[in-house]
C-alpha cells in the first residue's frame, strides 16, 4: 500500500513506467510539490502541457483514487507536523506537549505580528472605522469567528456594527450601508473567492472596504486599506489556529483605537452595556444579581 508520507519518492520509482503526458504532470509535482498543493486541476494541467484527463490518470498511476486523494497524500507528505491538524505538534506528542507546543506557537506568532504591524494602515483603518455611520464585518470558515467577534467589540461602544457569513446577506446589506459606511474583511489567505468579490463588489459602491488578511492577496488589491499579516500556517495543509489568534488580537488593536477616537461617548455607551448585562450573572461572592441594585 502507497505510504503518504513517501509518495514523492514513490512518484520517481515510477517515473520510468509513467506514459509520457503522466511523466510530464510528475516532473511538475517533483519540481515543486507545494506549488502543486495550491493548484487545481486545470491549473496543473495546464502548467504540464496536458488534458484533465491524463492528470487523473497520473494520479491513478500512482496508486491514488483520483485528483482530490492525490492532493490529501501530496500535503500529508508535505507536512513537518500533523497534517491538516497543526505544524507545530507531532502525532505522537502527549497532552502536556500539546499544551505547550500550541501556547508557544501562539505567543511566537501575536510577538511577531506585533512586530511586523502597519501601524499607518492601523491608523487609517481606525480613522475610518471611528467616522463610518455602519460597520459590516465579513469572513468565512474561522474568519467568520473573528468577523462576529469584530462587530461584537463595535456595539460594545454604542456603532451600528454587524457581522454576517451569508454571502447574499451580504450583498444585501453592503447597499445600506451608504457612502458612509464600512466594510471590515477578513481572511487568513486573501484567496477566498467570495470574500473578495464581496469586497470589490463593496467598493464599486463607494464603500471603503478595510481588509485583515495576507499581503499581496487578491483580497489586499482590491481593499480600501490593507492590514497584512502573512499567515502563521500553510492554509492548504493545516488549520488556521495561531493565524486566527492574530487576528482577533488586530480587532482588539482597531477596537480600542476606535474608541479612543470617539472619547467619552464610547465608554458611557459601554458602561450602559456593562448595567445592562450586570443581572445576567453571578456576583462575585456567587449570589444571584437579580434584586440586589437599588
């Protein structure tokens, strides 16, 4: 049985029995595998010389049932730690260096980030975010996560902030929001098709569209201001966990900016909020809220 994690040199034993058309899809594979990871079908076709056809025959070749199983072998070999789970963590690692591995990852990657921040892109989206009338903040997957976290730091401070992962939703919602209002992006590789035509369908609108997401994406070009974080984790490989961690410490960075630009209104407003929610919990001494305010 093929072994995922030797299907590289598994693919040069072959080489001498592939047809000519499949040996052409194998040069580009042994060539640059990790290129080959983000690639379609058609993309490797073409880029071989070839027909869809004959790349799925390579990969039956091979031993693979078909495109999709070759691509899940091809990033399991492609791997340094558990493939689509984490880099950092190993398959044998026990709970405590699990536990140790995930925090040190986490802390490494907010430092960086830290680092590396635009901190004029910062300001301007602050500005931005501080005078627009409505916030729509967008994302898919886990960025949808951090999208619902974003308009919950907004309404916090009194702003007409919502978050929505339905693209037609969206759509609908991106027409209200009036040539004073802004749209908030988010998404770890830039590359989700409908996150970006959300946005550039946003700024054809003369909405300015604020993006978090990785430099150079299609999603950066077509943004208004472009917060870049180049992703933690390779996205067609593992998922996003220290890469989201970053993220959501950008909303908290934009957040706290914003109300610092709006003043006294904000922290009222918040202080309303924090009565309003005082009766929904325990009091300190573990006795219930309700009754207690005179």
């Amino acid at each position: 049985m093929l072994q995922p994690l030797n299907i590289l040199d598994h693919i040069r034993g072959r080489l001498p029995e592939l047809k000519k058309s499949e040996a052409q899809v194998a040069d580009m594979v042994l060539a640059d595998p990790h290129k080959v990871l983000g690639q379609s079908i058609t993309v490797l076709a073409q880029a071989a010389g070839v027909s869809e056809a004959t790349v799925v025959r390579f990969c039956r070749s091979i031993g693979c049932g078909g495109f999709p199983d070759f691509k899940l072998r091809l990033a399991e070999g492609q791997a340094r730690g558990t493939p689509f789970v984490s880099q950092d963590v190993a398959p044998d690692d026990d709970v405590l260096m699990v536990a140790q591995k995930v925090f040190a990852s986490a802390a490494a990657a907010l430092n960086d980030a830290a680092g590396a921040l635009d901190m004029e892109a910062v300001a301007r989206a602050v500005d931005l975010l501080a005078g627009a009338s409505s916030i729509l903040c967008i994302g898919t997957g886990a960025s949808a996560v951090v999208a619902e976290d974003a308009a919950h730091k907004f309404l916090r401070f009194g702003m007409a902030a919502q978050a929505s992962a339905d693209p037609m939703m969206v759509r609908m919602l991106s027409v209200n929001l009036g040539e004073k209002g802004v749209l908030l992006a988010i998404s770890n590789t830039g590359r989700t098709f409908v996150v970006t035509e959300l946005a550039q369908t946003a700024r054809e609108q003369g909405v300015p569209v604020i993006a978090i997401t990785a430099p150079g994406s299609p999603l950066a070009a077509v943004s208004t201001v472009t917060i870049g974080h180049t992703p933690v984790e390779d996205a067609e490989i593992y998922t996003p966990m220290a890469s989201r961690l970053v993220h959501l410490a950008i909303i908290d960075v934009l957040s706290t900016g914003v109300a610092l630009k709006i003043g006294t209104g904000a922290r009222r407003h918040l202080a309303k909020v924090k009565a309003v929610l005082a009766d929904t919990r325990a009091a300190r001494d573990g006795k219930p809220t309700r009754g207690r305010r005179q």
